[in-house]
C-alpha cells in the first residue's frame, strides 16, 4: 500500500508540474542545386545574341515527359580542325581601315581565347584574287600575248598591302590556325580564253601550274604562314565568276596525278590536297576524281558548299572512300537576308549538317567588308554580306555569321573529336569532346514551336528549352 501511494503521489506531482518546452523540430535541408552545364544562346529576333544564361542547369534523375538529346562519348566520329570564315583580299583591306586600336580589338575578339574571343580556328585564303578583291589578279601577270614559263615574274606583291599583314596580325594572336588556300583563276596567259571570267587551263601549263602552287607554298613559308592544305580550284563547275575557271573532273584528276601531286612530292611539299570545292548537287565530281587510281594517294579528301544539293552528299563521299577527309568551305549569307532565318538555316546544315556529315571544318563565307557589300571585282558578289561589317576607321558589327560560327568555334577548339548524339524531333543537334574533356552540344530548334528537352549523359540529364528558331550551345 505504501509503494502504490508513493507511485501516485510522484505521478501526480509530474501531471501538475509545467512541462519543459520542447525543441521545435529542424526542417530537413534542402540539396544544394550546382549548376552542371554552361548554356549559351542566340535568338532569331536578336534579343539574345550569344550570351550566356544565368539560369541553374544541374544533372539529375526527376523523371518528365520530354524527349531526351542523348549525347553519348563512348562512340566517336571524326576530329574536328576548326570553324572560321574566308579572310579574302577585300576583307583584309576593310579590317586595315580601322584604326590600330579598334584592328587589334577586333582581331583579339575574332581570334583571341579570352572569355570575350570566339577563338576562330580555321581561315581559308584565295590564291591571287577571289571575286571579293577589288580587282582580279594573279601573282604572275604578263602583259597579253606573253608568258613566264619559269615563273620569273611570280610574286605575292598583290597581297603584301593588305592580306598578308592581316593574316601575320592574326597568327601573333593565335600561331596554330590552319588556313586552307584556293585559286579562283590561274594566270590568264595559261588559259584557253587568256581571261579570268571562265576558260580552262591549257594541257602544256599543267606543269607550270603546278609549280605555281609550290612557290605560293614556299613565299607564304617565307613569310612565316604555312598553308595546311590547298584546292585546285574554287568552284571548278561554276565559269561564270570574276574571276573563275572551268575544271572538269577528269581535268582535275590528271593534273593531280600528272603535276600538282608529284610536284608537292619532289619539293618535299606536305600542304594536304582537296579536291572539288563545290556544291553538294555533284558528288559524282568528287567521286571520280577519287575513283582515278593514280591521283587517289596525292589526295587528302574533298570540300563542299551548299548552295546546291543536300549536306547529306558529304557522307557519300566519307562511305564510298572512307580513309578520305571531307570538308565544308563555304557559304554566304545575303544582303538581302533575314537574321532568324539565316541563323537556323546555317546552324542546321553548315554547322550541325556538316559536322554530322563527317566534316572537319564549318567554314562561312567573308569574313569582312563594308556597309555597301564591298569590295569585289566587277561582276563579282555584290550580296555577300561579311560576318564583320566595317562602317568606319573606329566602327565594325556583327552580322549572322558571326554568331553562326561563334557557337561553334568559341566552345570547339581544333583536336575535338564528334561524339554521338540523336536527333529528336526539330531539334537539330550536334555534339563533341574537346581535348581537355568537356562536353559540348550545339542545338537548333528548327521547329515552328518552343521546345523543351532534357539532355541526358551517363544516366542523368538536364532540363532546357528554346524558342522556334534560338541556337543553344551547351557546355559541360
């Protein structure tokens, strides 16, 4: 009885004392979101011009219904040489208009590796004048009705004012560019017509021509630029330019294996030759051209445009004759064009196409040139509109295919490698690794609606979306 009672009086005592307050209970914190992925975009209305997005892009495994971009770094394609623009003799000329400080920044911006450079890696070159020069020339230029056989007379004098100081200003920025060179008409006294517009070159000058090509070689050497590959001939199927010449394939093949091949062979000459430099409408050009037996070995592989055919020709060429290159080396945008509807074009076949066509380089067409479409030859482009236009000596903009290109060549430098990604739906992609091991995804919504996406790696994936018509590169 007398345990009951203590038992009751203490548990009596504990229901009549205050009760100690209670700790309130820690809610659990959230997981810290890290941003994975840097996502830079370009829009068709132009708001957003190639700018990076502050929005928090992490991996994940929350499952959604949209499609998934699989990008998949176990199987790989071919290693990129780069993306850039033709420096032709008209652009240099408008870029040494500037003054030296406004030149040197926009070099920097074009060609630098700073956060603020779009580290263009690959430049082509007309040998002598393309269309947009001034005025068509050739390094060895005789008065009518003369020749110079043993190139005497050769000289790059034409370009010294000019291009070459503009290609040495960019080489003191970035000395490992590769610049692929092309004629767009030879000397006229060694063609049929003795004109630049059209003709074609005289069978007894094949030799000559070829060692045309070797002194080109050696005086650019000599100016310390080293030419990484040459064409025989800008567009051979295309006469009608200023200036131009025709250059069948069976032409082109025989003046391969008889004179530019063991030319380059005696002079101990490694420039890479790519043959054709022409639309995508004529793979059978091309394919000829390589299906001759003694001019296959000289040949490093082909180059292609677009204003003709599908891109899908470029993997013809890479499955017909696989240990072959392919490249693609032009295409305008017009005076006359349209901003979003250039950029989606361009990105979905000259980037995205032709990278997934087995390219190593995505080449837009001028680099440069004034507010009226300038220079160029009489008869020439008078169209083509620069990634650059230069409206004064301390003045320059942007144009589409300067954002074209920059999605790629500020995010892939020269090494990476294309790695395998599907494409869903309107959503044109294109994916690679780079020599450090990043990531990265170039996207066009080539559709009439927004999108969203995810981007799924190894298992986890993001979340993003774009605009009918915005290019997003995706960097990780």
């Amino acid at each position: 009885m007398k345990i009951f009672l203590i038992a009751f009086l203490t548990s009596l005592v504990a229901e009549c004392s205050p009760s100690s307050p209670q700790p309130t209970p820690t809610p659990p914190t959230p997981p810290v979101v890290t941003n994975d992925v840097d996502f830079w975009l370009t829009k068709g209305d132009q708001s957003v011009l190639l700018k990076k997005q502050s929005a928090i892009l992490g991996f994940g495994t929350v499952y959604n219904m949209y499609p998934n971009i699989e990008v998949n770094d176990a199987q790989t394609f071919q290693t990129v040489d780069g993306f850039g623009y033709t420096l032709t003799g008209g652009s240099a000329e408008v870029i040494n208009q500037l003054t030296t400080v406004k030149k040197q920044e926009l070099l920097q911006e074009l060609f630098g590796s700073s956060e603020n450079s779009i580290g263009i890696s690959y430049l082509r070159l007309s040998i002598a004048a393309s269309d947009l020069n001034s005025a068509p020339f050739s390094y060895d230029d005789m008065p009518t009705g003369q020749t110079d056989v043993n190139l005497a007379n050769f000289s790059l004098a034409p370009d010294m004012t000019n291009l070459i100081p503009v290609l040495k200003a960019i080489l003191a920025i970035n000395p490992n560019i590769k610049i692929m060179a092309t004629p767009w008409s030879p000397p006229v006294w060694m063609k049929d017509n003795n004109s630049f517009i059209g003709g074609s070159l005289q069978p007894q000058y094949y030799g000559v021509y070829a060692q045309y090509f070797v002194k080109y070689i050696q005086k650019m050497k000599a100016e310390g630029i080293t030419i990484d590959a040459i064409c025989p001939q800008n567009e051979p199927l295309h006469p009608g330019n200023n200036p131009s010449m025709l250059m069948t394939a069976s032409q082109q093949a025989e003046f391969i294996k008889n004179n530019l091949g063991p030319a380059f062979q005696t002079a101990g000459i490694n420039t890479k030759i790519v043959i054709y430099d022409h639309n995508c409408d004529r793979p059978d050009y091309p394919i000829a051209v390589l299906s001759d037996t003694a001019a296959n070995p000289f040949i490093d592989g082909a180059a292609f445009h677009l204003y003709g055919g599908d891109i899908s020709a470029l993997s013809s060429i890479h499955e017909t004759f696989p240990n072959k290159n392919v490249y693609f080396t032009e295409q305008w945008t017009s005076s006359e064009g349209n901003f979003g509807g250039d950029l989606r074009w361009h990105a979905k076949n000259v980037v995205i196409g032709s990278m997934r066509n087995w390219s190593k380089i995505a080449l837009e067409w001028n680099l440069a040139n004034d507010s009226s479409f300038g220079p160029h030859t009489p008869g020439g482009c008078s169209q083509c509109k620069g990634a650059i236009t230069i409206n004064s000596a301390d003045s320059y903009v942007r144009n589409v295919a300067y954002y074209i290109i920059a999605h790629a060549s500020k995010f892939v430098p020269f090494g990476s490698t294309r790695i395998a990604s599907n494409v869903q739906g309107n959503l044109s992609n294109v994916a690679f690794k780079t020599p450090t091991g990043k990531i990265v995804l170039i996207v066009v919504n080539d559709g009439n609606n927004a999108a969203q996406f995810n981007i799924k790696y190894n298992g986890r994936w993001i979340t993003s979306s774009l605009e009918s018509g915005a290019v997003g590169t995706y960097v990780w």
